[in-house]
C-alpha cells in the first residue's frame, strides 16, 4: 500500500509572504480607485499586512445582525466598514489632492520617508 503525501499549504512551501510591504499606513487618507466605492475618499482605520487589505472610513459599509450576548447586552442591526484589498486605494497628494504612487527614499537622519511621485513632496507619517 502506498504511504499517504500530503501537500504542504502555501505558506510552508514558501511562496506566499507571511506579510505584505503596503503603500498606505494607518491614518493616511486615500481615495478608492477601483471597484464598487470607486471615487470615494476616507481614512485608514486599520490595516492588515498578512491579508494585504485595509479598512477605509466611510467604504464598504456592511450590516451585521448582531444577538444580545447578556440580558443587558445591546441586540440590532450594526452597520460598520468592511475590509478592501489594499490595491484598490491610492495615496493622496498632499500638494494637490490627486491620487498619486508613492517613492521611498532616505531623508538627511537616514529614516525612510515617503515621496509623492506626481508633487516630489514628502507624505507625512499620521500616527
């Protein structure tokens, strides 16, 4: 009788990264570029690096039914953002607003700053 092989998950063979390097940051405000909430804008409530995703403020509002865990305990409908891929955001300018892809570079203590490609400005960190 053959001897059972199992194959081994993505993650053990090495192909997908235990977490994703992303563009956007908590706090930074972005514009959605694709997908249904297309065109809106908001701030990053939180990301999420192994999932490659974030939640925007104000897109992909999903209801949860939601049953009272105590006697006391609040029951109803919750409406509250959902994740998106972080793919589908892009960073905005600070100098004028528009969408723009992000440059990485040194700045004069050697810490890692990100540069605006449309503007050349630098985006502040918002922690």
């Amino acid at each position: 009788m053959k001897p059972l092989v199992y194959k081994k998950s993505r993650r053990e063979r090495g192909t997908e990264p235990e977490r994703h390097k992303l563009h956007v940051a908590k706090g930074d405000v972005v514009r959605v570029i694709s997908g249904e909430h297309r065109g809106k804008e908001g701030k990053i409530l939180h990301v999420y690096p192994k999932k490659f995703r974030v939640v925007v403020e104000g897109v992909n509002i999903v209801k949860k039914h939601k049953r009272a865990t105590t006697s006391q305990g609040q029951s109803g409908i919750i409406e509250f953002p959902a994740p998106i891929a972080a793919s589908n955001v892009m960073l905005l300018d600070p100098k004028s607003g528009n969408p723009t892809r992000v440059r990485r570079r040194h700045d004069k203590e050697g810490k890692l700053e990100r540069i605006a490609v449309r503007s050349g400005q630098p985006i502040p960190r918002v922690r």
